[in-house]
C-alpha cells in the first residue's frame, strides 16, 4: 500500500548517485497502463532500469524503452523457472 511506496522511496533516496536502482518489478501489460508504470518506476520511485515481462508484445515495453526514459536501463525477461 501508500506506506510501501513510502518506504521504498525512501530506501532509494538513501541510496548514493553513484549506485544504479534496479527495480524488479517485473512489469508487462496493456500500453496505457505500461506508461503508468514507467511513470512510476521512473519518476516517481527514480529507478535507473526496471525488469520487464515481454509477454504482451512489443506495446507492452515500448513506455520503458522511449521518449524521455530511452536512456534508461531496462533487463527483459527471457526465461522463467515455471514449467
């Protein structure tokens, strides 16, 4: 809830500049709701790259990886441990 997103923006800000923030977050869904998302991983959380799921296609990751976020870092997910 609202006191996680609290704390982990917190955690973020204490980490040093120096020190990329990965956010594994695993996100990959319908591209008004990805945009959302990198909103949120980007500017509001300040992640430097987010881990995403390329399932829904290519609409899926495109918020991620353009526009104002395109010199962001993003590691996509290629293969799961599920059966």
């Amino acid at each position: 809830g609202a006191e996680g997103f609290e704390a982990l923006i917190e955690v973020v800000r204490s980490i040093p500049s120096d020190i990329p923030v990965i956010l594994d977050c695993k996100r990959g869904d319908i591209d008004t709701t990805a945009q959302a998302y990198a909103i949120a991983a980007y500017d509001v959380f300040s992640a430097d790259a987010v881990t995403l799921n390329p399932y829904m296609g290519w609409d899926s990751i495109k918020p991620f990886l353009t526009g104002k976020y395109e010199g962001k870092g993003v590691f996509v997910l290629c293969k799961t441990s599920n059966p």
